[in-house]
C-alpha cells in the first residue's frame, strides 16, 4: 500500500451523525391573573343610599296604595277588636268591588265627629247600605223589616239609639261592634263613600290573635 504524504498513515475512521440536542420545551405564555376589585368605600356608600331610596319608595306605594296599618285605640269594636291590636287594611278593595254588610272598615273622621282631634281614621263595621231601611226593634237592628244577624255582637249585647230611617244614596251606616260603647253613624249620621280609606282583613298584633276579620 503506497504511502501518500497527504493522508495519513491510519485509515479515516467515519464519524456518525450525533443526535441532535432536544430542545428546552417551550413554557406556556404567562397569563395574568384578573382579582376582581372591591368597590370603594364611597361605591358602597351611593349603592346602599340607592337601595334605601328604593325600598322607601315601595313603602310609601304600598301604604299609599295598596296596605296600610292601624292600630285600634278604643273599644267601639270590642271583642271583635281590642285597644291595642293592629289591623291591615286592603285600600284597593273598594276599587275592585262594592262595600259589602259586615264589613270593617276604616274610614276618615266625618266632619260631624267632634271627637278627639289627635284620632284622624275610625273603625267600624258596615250595617247599612244605601237605600236600605234600618232600624232598632227591641234591641236587634233590622234592615228592609228583616232582623239582621250579628253573629260579630256579644251575647246580650243590645243596640239602641238607632230609630227607622233610610241610608241616603252612596252613604253607608257603620256602627262598633260595642254598641253601649261607640259614637258610630248613630251620633254622626251615615258616612259617605269617599270618606272610607280600605277593608281592614286581617288582625297581624297580637300575634296570639293573628287572623283574618
């Protein structure tokens, strides 16, 4: 084997392909966590005066339109009603429906009630309607010549004071259910329709009595 001065004497050994180097993998983009902010102190502020707002304003709607309480401050409705307890009224009642007999109902002082200034509304249960004739026969009320039955009265309670009369046209005659012991349309006379505010419903105090009238 003849030497050649540009080659060595050993044989080139050939070189395998080394692997290549992996790569680093590549890390996910970062990604920035969104906190969710907490709303000021002045926020807070205009939000809760916004809520109040509202529900003051539903309140005055409802007591304005729809339900209004009262509280009962004598006993011209005894035992129906107790000084002390507190009734709902239903104000659109009247707009849905006629007045009904034996209905309680609060009504605006009439003009002819001298009583205590301080008392604006009254309460009293519906005996007459209009047209009809009324009137106290030895102690019963009857209405048109029919006794009228109070299943409301307690036993042996006895109206006087009510002599034969005819209830003008869009009035009413109420009375308490304490006939010994109520200034009713007896002493002021019938009371007009626009003068009645709602239907009392339902007693809510004391809770022991809570029911509907």
């Amino acid at each position: 084997m003849s030497s050649d001065p540009y080659f060595s004497g050993r044989p080139t050994s050939t070189v395998a392909d080394a692997p290549a180097e992996s790569e680093p993998p590549i890390a996910p983009p970062k990604t920035k966590r969104l906190h969710r902010k907490r709303p000021g102190p002045v926020r807070n502020a205009i939000e809760w005066i916004v809520i109040i707002g509202v529900a003051l304003l539903v309140a005055v709607v409802i007591k304005q339109f729809l339900v209004q309480a009262f509280y009962i401050p004598s006993e011209s409705m005894k035992s129906s009603l107790n000084v002390g307890d507190r009734v709902l009224v239903n104000k659109l009642s009247y707009h849905l429906h006629d007045v009904h007999r034996g209905d309680i109902v609060v009504f605006k002082r009439p003009p002819a009630e001298a009583g205590e200034p301080a008392i604006k509304d009254l309460i009293k249960r519906v005996i007459g309607l209009p047209g009809d004739t009324i009137e106290e026969r030895n102690g019963v009320v009857f209405i048109n010549d029919r006794q009228l039955n109070e299943p409301y009265l307690a036993p042996g309670m006895l109206t006087t004071n009510l002599p034969r009369q005819q209830v003008p046209a869009g009035k009413y005659f109420v009375m308490g259910d304490n006939r010994s012991n109520s200034k009713d349309a007896r002493v002021f006379g019938p009371i007009s329709r626009d003068l009645i505010v709602g239907r009392a419903f339902i007693r809510v105090w004391p809770l022991n009595a809570f029911g509907f009238l």
